[in-house]
C-alpha cells in the first residue's frame, strides 16, 4: 500500500494534525512518460506551508483531497519515460507518500551516483539548499572581495551555506540567528566574522551597525518583519538584497505589517530582487560540481537534522517554525 498524508483543509496559521490526513491507496501504475518513485527522503521546506495556502504563489495551491506536496529524493522502479530507467536516484517535487509518479516536464532530475556521499545531501547542500545559497548569493548578490554580506537565519539550511560561501568570496560574513549556541556554531565552526542573537537583542539596527561597521553591502533575507525593517536602516549605498524568504510571516493570520524602512532603497539607490531556483535549472550542473570542490575542500560545512519516520512528517515540519532544527531538516521514510 502507498502510505499518503493528505491535505484536508488550508491551515489556519501553523498547521495542525487536524489539517491532514492519513491514508493508504494503491501503489499506482505510471502512464506513457511517466516514471513511478519509490520516495526515501522529504525535504522540510518553508515552502511547502505556502503551497497549502489558496493564494497567489510560484505553484499551483496543494489541491485539498491529495497529498501535501515537496521536494523529494527517491529511486526509479517502474519508468515509462525516455531518460529514466529502474534504480535511477531521482528528486523532485512530488509529495508526502511513498511511491509518486512524475515525469520530466514535473521537473524530475537523475542525480549523480558517484560522489561518495550520503544520499540526504542531494536535499540539502548539494541540492536545493546548497543552490538556493549559491545562486541566490552569487547571481544576485554579486558580492565584491572586502564587501559585507549580512546573512538572516543564518544557523538554517540556506543561511548558513550563503555566510561560508560570502567567506570564499572573500567577504566579511555576519549572521543574524535565535539563539546563542546558534551564533556560536556560526562563528567557530563556519567561520562568520560576527553574529547576533536576535531574540536578546536590544536595538538591532544598532547591533547590526556595531557587527557591521563598514556598513551592508548585501543583505541575504530569509526572514523577513522586524529583522529586515533593521537591515534596511544600515545599507550602504548599491546595496542588494537578494529575497529568498520570509517565514516570520508564513503562519500569520492577519496581514503582516511593514515593512516600515522600506524607503531606505531610495536612500541607498539599493535594489531587492526575488528569486526561485528552478529559474537556474540548466545551470544546477555547475552548481552542485562548486559545492562538491569547496566541500572536499574543507570550505564549506553543513549540518543536517536527520528525522526517521514516515508517522513523523508533520512533527519534524513544524520544527522549521519553532527554532528547535539546527542545519537541513529531512524526514528518512525508507532505507535505500
């Protein structure tokens, strides 16, 4: 049987049990170009709560009635489309089940096989985390060697790739993060030059000004509300800002505020520019072969947050919004 989390009604704020449902159906059979996966890894993605959501998004709203959808790593074991064969290592977005069908126009890739490492690395810094990190900073940040990248959740998955490859560039890399263990991680083992505490903060536009004495040339944003409001106060002029989230706000209920300094890209002629993956998609090659070098390097460190469980899908999902994940956060349904 094909065990199937099934969304039932749009959450009211952070998801509840009473939102999804559990099922079983039959493993279903693929048609002409389709390929059937058997899925061993979800990728926990802040994403995936705007995709429950009945609102203007990049995707189609989650459909209610079918399974929630997400970034997925499985195997081939039945396939009825050119370029995929049984056994192929694959991901994409399919969704919380055991066994998927997809197909290449559903943006289904074959993932390398001889890279030696663990196959939960292909959701994580050699996969869409690591790539949202590259492109994101790299192609729209355009930092320049002696610049100052200000990097919010900066202990998440992305944040945290974004400030050690701001390093490699030869910038000065600040993260802002909830906790002190948070910014200690940052600072000693991934080599931030500063980091704050943003839950004990008591100005952060003046801790930001402090860590940040030369001022922000890019401000790589995950967050959003009150901690971009104080990002924007301490630009510099032609500072960027490329947006890849803003999850203080993905729970809310009422409309989000601000934010109120938004004025300030006026003032510092500064741009802010959204971004989505899949946008680069011809050039994930290139890439996934970087971080790969700079991993073998020694240049680049992760942490993952490895959950078992198929039962533990929700749980581990809403460890994105409760500041309790440290790195990648994967849920393992199979054993390879």
């Amino acid at each position: 049987m094909n065990r199937q989390l099934i969304l039932l009604k749009r959450p009211n704020g952070t998801p509840a049990a009473s939102d999804i449902e559990y099922r079983e159906s039959a493993i279903p059979e693929p048609g002409e170009g389709e390929v059937l996966v058997r899925n061993l890894y979800f990728s926990m993605d802040p994403a995936i709560r705007g995709w429950m959501d009945d609102a203007p998004n990049y995707r189609p709203a989650i459909p209610l009635g079918t399974p929630v959808h997400s970034v997925t790593l499985g195997r081939v074991v039945a396939s009825r489309a050119e370029g995929y064969k049984e056994g192929d290592l694959v991901s994409g977005i399919t969704a919380w089940e055991d066994y998927s069908i997809s197909s290449p126009e559903a943006g289904l890739g074959v993932m390398p096989s001889d890279l030696g490492i663990p196959l939960s690395q292909f959701l994580g810094v050699l996969g869409p985390t690591g790539l949202t990190a590259y492109f994101g900073l790299l192609d729209v940040g355009q930092p320049d060697p002696g610049e100052t990248v200000l990097v919010s959740a900066a202990a998440g998955s992305v944040g945290s790739i974004v400030g050690q490859i701001a390093k490699i560039q030869g910038c000065r890399a600040v993260g802002i993060a909830g906790s002190d263990e948070k910014c200690r991680w940052i600072t000693e083992e991934l080599g931030f030059d500063a980091a704050i505490n943003y839950k004990t903060s008591a100005s952060l536009v003046e801790d930001i000004q402090k860590a940040c004495p030369a001022g922000v040339d890019v401000y790589f944003e995950n967050v959003g509300g009150e901690i971009l409001d104080a990002a924007l106060m301490c630009l510099n002029v032609a500072a960027r800002i490329p947006f890849c989230g803003a999850i203080s706000g993905y729970n809310s209920q009422v409309p989000v505020p601000g934010p109120y300094n938004f004025w300030q890209l006026v003032v510092k002629r500064a741009r802010i520019e959204g971004f989505l993956i899949p946008d680069y998609a011809e050039r994930f090659g290139e890439g996934i072969a970087q971080l790969a070098q700079w991993m073998s390097e020694g240049r680049i460190h992760h942490a993952e947050h490895v959950v078992d469980g198929f039962e533990n899908t929700l749980d581990t999902f809403l460890k994105l919004f409760d500041g309790s994940r440290h790195g990648k956060l994967v849920v393992r349904i199979a054993e390879d």
